[in-house]
C-alpha cells in the first residue's frame, strides 16, 4: 500500500512538472522503428499517453489506451516493476519521456519511452487505426411484469 501511494504521488508530482517544457527527461528510449516492431510481433506492451482527443486523431495499431491523465488510477495496467519490458508514447516524446523518467524513479526500470511519437509515426504514414468505442454500459430492461 505504501508503495503505491509513492507511485501515485511521484506520478501527480509528473502531472505538475509536464507543463514545464524545460524540464528535459533522460532515459531509457527506443526508436519508433523499434516501437512499430514491438507492437507487430507482440514483444512488449506499448501504452499510449496521449488524452482522447489526441486518439480520435488515430492510434498505432496494436497499442494501449491509457490517457495520462489517468496513469495514476490505471497504474496497474502497466506490467509490474522490473517484470515484462513495456512501452510508452505520446505525440512527440515530451510527455513520454518525463513520464518513463517517473516510473524508473518508482522501480519501474522496464519502462522505456518512444523516440518521436505519434506525430513522426503519422508524418510517415504507417498505419494509424481509429480508437475502439468506449465501451457503453448496458441498459436495464424492465421485466414484461414491471413494464406498462
């Protein structure tokens, strides 16, 4: 339990610092050669940072939906620290990038982040498909008993 309240409060402290376009990230990245590899042979998990509205816009195929601005609750979506090497990307590696620097500070040392992003994924045309629907919850039927 406490881990993961570190977790979550290194992963809001991110939040804070991602509007701070100096803060440049160092870390474990791989190319989107190699992303685009991963993600066609089922390697690694790639995970998909970027919000909504950025995903109507099209996702690599094959990636995971995990908007930033839910990481924290979702955290257990990821692969556990130090277990499966896992992938994430964004538009143009900003976020990406700060984000893996987070999670390697929190033990994660299997996250890498994506070189260039989406953005350079679609200024090179490889195939983007659209998101999957959110899922609708299902509508309650009145029984014919109850239903006049």
């Amino acid at each position: 339990m406490h881990y993961a309240r570190f977790v979550l409060s290194a992963l809001c402290a991110f939040v804070l610092l991602a509007a701070a376009p100096q803060a440049r990230a160092q870390g474990p990245s791989v190319s989107l050669e190699a992303a685009r590899a991963a993600l066609e042979t089922s390697s690694h998990l790639v995970f998909d940072i970027r919000e909504a509205d950025e995903h109507a816009t099209g996702v690599a195929p094959g990636a995971r939906l995990l908007p930033l601005s839910q990481l924290g609750k979702r955290l257990a979506e990821l692969p556990a620290p130090n277990k499966q090497p896992f992938l994430i990307i964004c538009n143009t590696q900003n976020r990406s990038a700060r984000v893996v620097e987070q999670l390697r500070a929190s033990g994660y040392t299997n996250a890498s982040y994506v070189k260039g992003g989406m953005s350079l994924w679609a200024e090179r045309g490889w195939t983007m498909v659209k998101p999957p629907a959110a899922k609708a919850s299902p509508k309650r039927r009145d029984s014919p008993a109850t239903a006049r």
